[in-house]
C-alpha cells in the first residue's frame, strides 16, 4: 500500500520547540532555525514548492507572492490573530484558503495593556532606570519625589470593545476607573450591565472625556490613522493614550508633537508606525520619562504562542483532512 504524502510546510520564522517538534512529527515542514525575516524572494521560492505557507505579522503576503504560488500551493495558516499582512482577496481568487489563530491571546494582550495603563501615569519605567542607570544616586524616600498619578477613580475610554477590549475593560474596573468605550455597535446589555460601561456612538466626544484612551481595535483599511491629528487634538492635557494593537491607528507624528507640547499627559505603546523600526522622536521622550515604549510584546507569552501554534496545527490537518479549517479567514474581512 503507498504512503501518502507529507504535506509539506513552510515556517517563515521559529516558533517554540514544542510545536516545530510537533510540525515534523506531522508534517514535512522546514524551519527557519535562525529565525531570520525571509526576504521577499525567499517567500516567493517557498509558495512555488511548498503546500502549506505558515507566515506570522511580520510577513507581508501580498498579491504579487500570492499570485507567484504553484498549484501545490492551497494553503496560507497564519501564525497571528490579525490578517492585515495577507492579501485575503488574492488568495481567494488564486484558490488559496487563508487561516488564523483567533482568540488564544486576549488575556495576554489585556494583562500587557494593563500593565502599561499602571505603568505611565505612576512612572514605573523611570524608577526603574534611576535604580539601574544611577546606581548610588537616590537619596531615599522623599513626600514630593517621583509623584505620579492615582489611576483609582478616573475614567477609561477604550476604542474596539472585542475580545481584547472587553478584557481591557473587566481588568480596568477591577483597578476602579469607570468604562466608557467606542465600537461599530454596541456590547450586549449583559456586558454593558456587568462592567456599568458608558458606550459612545461619537468617538470624538469620548475622546475628550476620557483620562486614559487604550486602543485595541484592529487594523483595517478604516482604522489607519483611526487617532488622527484632530482626534488626538481633542484629548484632555492630563490624558494618557495606551496602544498594544496596531501602530498604523495611531498617527505617530501627530502624537509626539501633542506630548512634546504638553498637550498629551504621555502614551505607552507596544507597537509602531514603521516597526520595527522606532521614530527616535519617541526614543528621546522615552529618556525623558513621558512615554513607556515595549518592543511588540504585548502577546509574549510561552503558552499563548503554543497555543497559537496548535490552533495552526489543526487548521493545517483539518484542510487536508478534507474539511473547512475552523479558522478560515473570509475575503473582504480580514
């Protein structure tokens, strides 16, 4: 009797052992074992040989790769929640299935956007440093000495009210502030009722009523530069702006403008306009204490990116299988 052949798969970065172990049990998959960006080129080479492409957000997989696949090629699982560097709409023309890993890192996502919410008004990442970059300076304990501010009492508006966001605002209430939010509709009653949430049809009016802003919708055509100039404009002096979504949401050049005038109280993002790379603009507001800064990791933990790995896993074998994959990703909403 012959053997069926191993799909073949192609891993554009390193995930954790775990699930490349269990990749190569499965499947014929080639690692990328230096974790190295594939090129372009690379990417076009793999979609020609391989069966299955598994690429992560830091892979843009435009029409042009797409359209480059061999026949072989069915299939794209995308190691990330978001698909917003796919080309949804060229795979489904070419006949290629798209699939994600929804809902394994909302509490990740929500734990790291508390974190920075705490972390910027009580100046976490500026004690930190006086300790580690002054070693010997500090005097000790004085009344008036790195005074913050309380966060207990005040009032959160959080833009997207998903998964993420309503994980947002269940640990946000547990810290006191009240929940004001802004969606395309609004939670159910339940949800509202549960975390006594004030919804806001006009972002514009939330945004100047609120003392804290986390943004955690996703990042679609409507939702770049979503906080533009004006809208950023419209936030109180004392307000704080918190990102761990997608750094195209925010204009950037808008809001190290408004911080460095004073017209913004401070912003900790996780993610950015062009990252990798980082506006030094945002670098010297770092230093000087008025923005925390994170390298992306607001989803960064072992079991969330295992988990993610698993949910590839099974939207791989479903489809050869010969069945729909649980997360398949529909054209035109992605």
């Amino acid at each position: 009797m012959t053997q069926r052949k191993k799909t073949t798969v192609y891993l554009t970065r390193k995930l954790p052992d775990a699930v490349e172990t269990r990749m190569r049990e499965l499947f014929d998959a080639e690692l990328n074992v230096d974790d190295a960006p594939r090129t372009r080129e690379e990417l076009i080479a793999a979609v020609q040989r391989c069966d299955v492409l598994v690429p992560t957000v830091t892979d843009r997989i435009d029409a042009g790769i797409i359209e480059a696949a061999g026949p072989q090629m069915k299939l794209i699982a995308s190691f990330s929640n978001g698909t917003d560097h796919i080309d949804v709409d060229a795979a489904a023309r070419k006949g290629i299935t798209v699939t994600n890993t929804p809902n394994v890192l909302t509490e990740d996502t929500a734990d790291m956007t508390m974190a920075l919410i705490l972390a910027l008004p009580r100046r976490l990442a500026e004690g930190s440093r006086i300790l580690t970059d002054q070693p010997g300076e500090w005097a000790g304990w004085s009344p008036t000495w790195m005074l913050g501010r309380r966060i207990w009492g005040k009032r959160i508006g959080i833009v997207g009210m998903g998964r993420i966001g309503t994980a947002v605002a269940r640990r946000a209430k547990a810290f006191g502030l009240s929940i004001h939010y802004h969606n395309r509709k609004r939670v159910n009653p339940q949800t509202e009722d549960e975390l006594e949430a004030t919804y806001w049809d006009s972002l514009d009016q939330m945004l100047a009523r609120v003392d804290i802003v986390s943004v955690n919708c996703p990042s679609t055509p409507a939702t770049y530069h979503l906080l533009s100039a004006r809208r950023l404009a419209l936030m109180q002096p004392t307000s704080y702006i918190v990102n761990t979504s997608r750094g195209g949401i925010i204009d950037e050049t808008a809001l190290i403008q408004y911080i460095r005038e004073g017209r913004i109280a401070g912003a900790g993002l996780d993610v950015f306009e062009n990252e990798p790379a980082v506006n030094p603009k945002l670098l010297k507001l770092a230093e000087e204490g008025k923005v925390v800064l994170l390298p992306h990791m607001g989803s960064a933990t072992i079991e969330g990116r295992i988990d993610m790995g698993d949910k590839v896993i099974i939207n791989i074998r479903t489809y050869f299988d010969g069945h729909r994959p649980p997360n398949r990703v529909l054209p035109g909403r992605s």
